[in-house]
C-alpha cells in the first residue's frame, strides 16, 4: 500500500495519500519520477492531504515538494512529522 507520494527524490517532504495516519505507522511512499518506493516511520498523526517530512530540517531550510521550492522552515522537522503551517512559512507571502 502506497501512503505518500512525492515526484523528486529530492524532496523534503510528501503528500500524504492516505486516511488514518497515525504515529508509530511504518509508512510507504511512492517516487514518482523513478517509480520507486521508500520506506518512512510516522512520528505524528497526519492528515490525509497534508505534508510528511521525509528527512530532517532546521531552521531556514528550504522544503521541496514535486522538485520546487515550497517554502521555508520556521520551526525543526523530524524526518516522519507532519510538515504544515506551523512548521513551514510558504514563500509566497
């Protein structure tokens, strides 16, 4: 079962494709580029649609999804949390 997908194997962080995400969740993602798999363990509930960290960040890292820069991290990221507004600033605004 494919969990999240990303498209670069590059990226920082992934969609979440699936309900009921829960931490503790050994997780399955989908590089879409290489048609290849990962393997992830959840540390947070997350939400379907939202974004998985797939490695660790620190603050000022810039989060790549589908091979783009997204935006910037605010806060730290542990590889498996759920990377969303509290912990990214987009850089739109």
């Amino acid at each position: 079962m494919i969990h999240f997908i990303l498209h670069d194997a590059r990226d920082t962080v992934a969609v979440v494709v699936v309900e009921g995400v829960n931490a503790g969740d050994q997780l399955t993602g989908w590089i879409m580029d290489e048609d290849k798999t990962l393997s992830l363990p959840a540390r947070q509930n997350i939400p379907i649609g939202h974004k998985i960290a797939l490695r660790d960040m620190g603050v000022g890292d810039t989060a790549i999804k589908y091979g783009l820069e997204i935006g910037r991290v605010v806060s730290p990221i542990q590889a498996g949390e759920h990377a969303h507004v509290h912990n990214i600033k987009t850089q739109r605004w």
